[in-house]
C-alpha cells in the first residue's frame, strides 16, 4: 500500500518506502535466516531496534525542522545515533537485548511526540487530527511503547535462559500490532502536510 501511495506521489513521511522495505526484509528474511544460521536474532533485532528508532526521530525532526529550537535537534540525534552505535558495536553484549538504547531513544521520541499532540490538541483547537499522518504514527508509537514497555525495561531479565521465552516474545508481536496500524494509518491518511512554523 505504501508503494502505491508513493507512486500516486503521496507519501506520509521522508523515506517511508524505503523504511517499510527495510522493516519487511529485515522482520521476514534476514531475522528468520540469522536465526536458522545462529540460533538467536538478538544482534540483528539489536541494531534493527535502532535503525527504526532513528527513523523515527529523523520524521520527526522533519516535522519540527523550521522550529527556532530544531537546532538542538540536530546536534542531540546524530549524538543519539554515533553513542548507540559505538555501545552497540563496542560495549553491547549481543546475546542480550539493548534495551537501554531502545528506552533512551523512546524518552527522546516521547517527548517530541506529546510535543505534537499538544499542539493539535491545544494549540490548533479546530484542527482535524483525523486527517494529520502524523497522529496515527504517534498514536501507534505511543501504544506500542507503552504496551511494551514492562517487556522493554525488563526484557533481559524476563528472557535469559527462560522457559516461557516463546509467550514474551509472543506479548512483544502483539505490540507490533500497534505499530503495523500505525503505519497503515498514516499511509491512508498521506497528503502534503504544511509543517508550521510555531
């Protein structure tokens, strides 16, 4: 559906194509063929954690790159992304998940996203959020994080060498529930968005 979309010219956000590609090759090929070969998709899932944490902070900063305080974004991010990527690669033990990148990422996500529902909500009282792709995609992080998180924060504890692995695993899939629709939401919901200066 997003391909279609971006062929009608009509994509939700920067890159969106290209990123629902990687989602898809990275959940269906390359984590199934990691772990036939290796026996665990821990590496793969750690650094592909990452790859969608980032893009989700590059569309939001897209959003808010006209602001007057966008600036900081463009210091704390490529920050964000250069330390999790040397703790991944140096630090990170990979038959574990990195959980502490993933939550640092959230907490700096979160903040931009309530950043954007209250200026909706508050500051644009009759604005149709309805049809905004941006309010499904922050509603379907929003859900999905909070859903996941009690497996987020406690995710090592809860599956290291643990006989019920397979149900955690099964609790953390339904949370990709949230972020499917919210992809799907902001697909349906495409058009060209006039970003405010606000």
């Amino acid at each position: 559906m997003a391909a279609w979309y971006k062929y009608k010219g009509s994509e939700p956000f920067p890159f969106f194509l290209a990123f629902m590609v990687m989602v898809v090759i990275v959940e269906l090929v390359i984590e199934e063929l990691y772990n036939k070969v290796y026996g665990t998709n821990l590496p793969v899932m750690n650094l592909y954690s990452k790859l969608c944490i980032y893009y989700y902070l590059f569309v939001f900063y897209q959003f808010y790159k006209n602001r007057s305080w966008a600036k900081y974004l463009r210091f704390l991010i490529p920050g964000f992304v250069v330390l999790t990527l040397i703790w991944n690669f140096k630090f990170q033990d990979q038959m574990k998940i990195d959980y502490l990148s993933y939550n640092i990422g959230y907490i700096i996500l979160m903040v931009l996203m309530l950043k954007f529902l209250y200026e909706v909500i508050y500051k644009r009282p009759y604005y149709n959020v309805f049809t905004d792709p941006y309010f499904y995609f922050v509603f379907g992080l929003l859900l999905f994080y909070t859903s996941a998180f009690p497996l987020l924060g406690f995710i090592n504890i809860l599956i290291t060498n643990n006989p019920t692995y397979d149900i955690y695993v099964d609790l953390l899939n339904i949370g990709n529930i949230f972020l499917s629709l919210a992809y799907l939401g902001a697909v349906l919901c495409s058009k060209h968005q006039i970003l405010s200066t606000t």
